[in-house]
C-alpha cells in the first residue's frame, strides 16, 4: 500500500487551489463540500469560479499564486494544467508546510484525492493507487447506487439514538434493528415525515425489537440469478448482507455466495438435476430450526425461485411451522439465455407465447401438450433438458414439427464460461453429444441466436470439436 487511507480534518482550516480553470473546478466541486476555508489563486477565471467566489464559497485572488499566499493552509492543490506552473506552485505550497497534490501528477503529490461517495456524515473513499482510474469509478457508482441518498440524514439521527438502541442487548438483535432503519423503515419515514417521522420510527422499531427480543426469525427467498453477481438485484444483495444463515443449492455460483456477511452460516443443500440431493423435507427443516433459534435464514436458489425452484413446498413447510418469510425475485436463465444470443423470448410474428416446461420431471415431461408445442411459430424455454432431448426430439417430430426448427443451447448463461450450441430440432440430440455440455442449460425452442452471436456460437463448438479430438 502506497498511500496509507486517512481523513483529514480541515474544518475551519485553510486550503489553497492553484488554477481556476476547468481542472481546478473539478477539485473545487470535492472541496465545497467541507468545511474548509477555500482560498483560490488563478489568473483569468473560469465563471462558474467567479460565481462561487461572488457567493461567499470561496476566496478568490485573480492572479497566479505567490509566496506567502500558502501560510498556515492544510492542503494545497497545483491545478494549472501547465507542468512548469504546476512544478513553481507546488514548491510554495512545500514552503509553507502543506500537503501537496499536484493534479494528474502522482509521483510528485504528497496525497492523492479518491473518489468519494458523499453521505454526509457518511464517507466512502476509493483509490487505486493512481492505477486503474475507471475501476475506481465503476466502484463509485455501485456504491451510489446502493446507498440510499438520505443515508447522511439518518447517520446523524440515528448516532444520537445509539445509547437507546444498546437496549435491544445482543449484537444480533441491534444489527437487525439498525439494518431496518438504515436500509429501509428510516428512509420510508423520511420521505413520507420528515426528520420527526423518522425519530418516531426509531422509537417503534426499538418496541418491535423489545417485545420480540426472543421471537422466530424469518426466511427470505432469493432468487440468485443465472450465475453473473451484476445481474442480482439490490434487494436480493442487501438480504445476503443481513442473512444470519444461507442455504443455497449447488447451481449458485462462488461469486454470488461470497457476497453473504462474513459471519453468516453457509450451507449448500446440494440439489442438482438428475445427481446427489439433498431430501427436500432435509431442507426444510434445516430452514425451520435456524428460523426457530431466531435467525434471518437467506434461502439463495438458481435463477428465480418461483420457476422450477420447489419455492411452494418450501413455503408450504414454512407456514405450517409458522415461519414468516418474503421472496425477492431473480432473472431466470431463460431471460438470461435469450439475452445472450441476441433474441427476446417473444416476438410479434413470431411467437405471441412463450412456454416455460421441465425435462426433470419425466412423467410431466411426457404428458406435455407436445401437439400445441409442434405448431409453427411456437417457442418454449426448457429447463433440465439435455438428458430428455432425444425424448424432446421424437415427441415434437411425431406430432408434426419441422426437424429444421430452430433449437438454441445456452450453458452456464451469463456466466464467463457460457457457451452456446446452436441446432435444430433433427440435429439437436447429435449437436448435445459433441459439444459435451455439463453445466446447467436452457434448451430454446424455436429460437435461433441472432447474426453475430450465431456465428460466435459456431465458433466455439468448432473449438470445442478440436479440443476433444
């Protein structure tokens, strides 16, 4: 580590700005924030400079920085987009005894200025270091996005209700209370109140923890998605974030899972297509006990839930135990599967319908309308269908569809190992044996990739036929 990662206090204190340019702007911007006393040295001024200057914000000298002009300042800034002014202002501010940031100059600055998520009185600062600028702003604008804009506002209502609070006793108990606040009950009341309504909400949500201190705890069912971390939905990362406990099936990915707490308790239940499973009665009671001991249990199943997930066994157990839960959806495979190849998974003058079928369930799977499904211009999204897919073949071809419909494979869809096999119906048996698919797929029935994703498909499987010969 370069640079050690510390707050400085410059409330009431000096910092000086070399430049009033557009460079020098984009510090200032940071730098209103505080509570510094801002002192700007630049000859020519951009306007919005001059504005701030003419508000009050900001003291402003129209003329380049001299000695003398850095005394008693905590940070200085060379932002002259000129090295040789930049090098000649940097020694004054040396002089004086400040720090010094030179502008796009890592080497010779002193500090660096990360990028900030701005929370008031909540503060997240990233850097990398000066090495991968559009890393650290990716990770900006992830944070922005998860922390809700009124966070500063309830980090300081909220510090003053911290002694009530310990109440609540167990550190359980108050990370479970200021987690509602925080991320959801607080920023409601907020904006349907104000600071008052949000003072109120304190005052329930530390009732509701007393009076059950020692009551059940609670499941929430989350859909992880087809396998990609970006493709979880906010909700479902802030329920992993608060889990206690999380049951997942063998089909989530590493990735995804790590982004449980650290100190939760992880278990996978093992259940994948046709291999070794765990008993679902196993599952559910498993989830019961953690909830009885009053855990928050995070139930993480593949793709969403609701869609082949035995969600409503799950569910059914939970309410027969008396167990409240909630289920926050994910995308589905087949959505992600469609995505990439181009296709959505209905088309006007294609296929007005789209149906969701299972080759898991043999008996199901045989009972199938395959008459309906042969039709022309007819679509299907089946999941757990590579060991049925001479069963799927026959069925459709002896209810009259055409051997040359289009039939998509999508292995591991969004992953980075996805691969795509693209066939037809008469081939697709054939095509499933070359290309030696293992992961989870999604069969796309009368779907074929578009252009570009076509041809990539195409590619990959002659390298895969390469590799295996």
């Amino acid at each position: 580590m370069r640079h050690f990662p510390v707050f400085v206090n410059v409330d009431g204190r000096r910092v000086v700005v070399s430049g009033a340019g557009e460079t020098a702007i984009a510090k200032l911007r940071l730098l209103l924030k505080t509570r510094a006393r801002i002192s700007v040295f630049g000859a020519d001024p951009e306007p919005l400079v001059r504005q701030w200057a003419e508000e009050g914000r900001i003291t402003l000298t129209e003329r380049p920085v001299e000695t003398g002009d850095a005394l008693c300042a905590r940070l200085f800034y060379a932002a002259n987009d000129d090295a040789a002014e930049d090098a000649r202002a940097a020694a004054i501010g040396h002089a004086a005894g400040a720090l010094v940031n030179i502008v796009d100059n890592l080497d010779n600055s002193q500090f660096i200025t990360p990028a900030i998520v701005d929370r008031d009185p909540v503060t997240v600062a990233i850097g990398t270091e000066g090495a991968a600028p559009v890393l650290a702003r990716k990770i900006k604008a992830d944070l922005e996005e998860r922390l809700p804009a009124s966070l500063g506002v309830l980090a300081r209502i909220g510090q003053a209700f911290r002694v009530r609070a310990d109440m609540l006793g167990d550190a359980k108990k108050r990370r479970a209370f200021w987690t509602k606040f925080y991320f959801g009950a607080g920023d409601r009341a907020l904006k349907a109140g104000g600071e008052d309504a949000v003072r109120k909400t304190l005052e329930t949500l530390l009732t509701d923890g007393i009076e059950t201190r020692h009551g059940p705890g609670f499941v929430t069912f989350v859909g992880a998605g087809p396998g990609d971390p970006e493709l979880l939905t906010l909700k479902a990362r802030n329920a992993l974030h608060e889990a206690d406990v999380v049951l997942h099936d063998k089909l989530v990915p590493q990735p995804v899972i790590e982004l449980a707490r650290r100190e939760a308790i992880v278990v996978e239940t093992g259940k994948k297509g046709f291999g070794d499973a765990w008993k679902q009665d196993d599952i559910n009671a498993l989830m019961i006990d953690h909830a009885n001991k009053g855990a928050h249990v995070v139930r993480l199943k593949s793709g969403d839930p609701a869609v082949f997930g035995r969600l409503e066994e799950e569910l059914d157990a939970l309410d027969r135990a008396g167990v409240g839960f909630q289920i926050v959806p994910g995308i589905t495979s087949a959505s992600a599967a469609a995505a990439s190849i181009g296709r959505s998974l209905t088309r006007r003058g294609r296929n007005a319908s789209l149906r969701i079928i299972t080759g898991h369930d043999a008996e199901g799977f045989a009972d199938h309308d395959w008459r309906a499904l042969a039709r022309p211009g007819e679509a299907a999204a089946i999941y757990m269908g590579i060991k049925a897919a001479s069963f799927l073949r026959g069925r459709l071809l002896m209810h009259g569809a055409d051997a040359e419909t289009p039939v998509t494979v999508v292995e591991n869809a969004s992953r980075t190992d996805q691969r795509v096999v693209a066939a037809t119906l008469g081939t697709l048996p054939e095509r499933l044996r070359q290309a030696g698919i293992t992961g989870p797929a999604i069969l796309l029935y009368g779907i074929a990739p578009r252009g570009a994703a076509a041809a990539v498909a195409d590619i990959a499987d002659m390298h895969h036929e390469a590799e295996s010969v």
